[in-house]
C-alpha cells in the first residue's frame, strides 16, 4: 500500500512538473493591434458629415447632391436650376429620399442615380463616374 501512494504521489509530482514547463515553453499569442475602420463614403448613421456628389446623366442632365447624414435628407441641385430637400424614405435596396405625397422621388445606390417626379422618371442612368 505504502509503494501505491509513493507511486500514485510521484506521479502527480511529475504532472505538475511537466505541466509546468510546457507552461514556461508555450509561446504567448501575439499582440494584435486593433484596426481603425477606414473611413467609410458616405459617412455612418448620426454622422454630422454632409458628403457632396455630382451625378451626370445620359441625357445631358445632372444631379448635385449633398447628404446629409445627421438630418437623414438629401439637398439636391438639378441642372434644370430647381432645387429640393427630401427627406430620407422607405426602400428596400440603395437609399431613396422621397417627399410627402411622392412626387418627387431620388433614388440613389452606389455611383448612380435617377429621378421620379409624378411617377414619371425624368432624371434617368446617372452616375458618378460617367463624363
């Protein structure tokens, strides 16, 4: 019995010796740094950023657009000289900003755009990128 417990405690003291240098051995993690998120186009919910862009139409037509994300509205300058402030409306893709009777309507996804008024698209294939 006496040969059992000198085992069973030899045993245990070598555990606690093996588990401590694999302990001292282990390489600790590395340290990570964490990432500042890049700065996102347009601006995040609540942001007091007005972000600006000029959308150009294949009908000769364009669209200046300033944003404005703490007001969730959009100021709009139409190439006709007519200018809106539309609030920020329903959509279930890109960003639409709509008056209260829609009838006037700007849609916006990405680097385009186009315009509804009465139903009727007269603002058509706008974007950003085209010359």
């Amino acid at each position: 019995m006496k040969n059992k417990i000198i085992h069973i405690t030899a045993l245990f003291v070598f555990s606690i010796f093996l588990g401590g240098c694999t302990l001292l051995t282990k390489t600790p993690p590395p340290t990570v740094k964490p990432e500042t998120p890049p700065q996102a186009a347009t601006g995040s919910a609540g942001s007091k950023e007005v972000i600006k862009a000029t959308f150009y139409c294949t009908d000769g037509k364009s669209i200046k657009a300033e944003f404005d994300n703490a007001d969730d509205k959009v100021n709009l300058t139409l190439s006709d000289g007519r200018t809106w402030t539309l609030p920020r409306a329903m959509s279930g893709s890109g960003a639409r900003y709509a008056n209260a009777d829609e009838s006037q309507v700007f849609w916006n996804k990405g680097d385009t755009a186009f315009i509804e008024e009465n139903g009727q698209t007269t603002y058509s294939d706008c974007a950003t990128n085209n010359t």
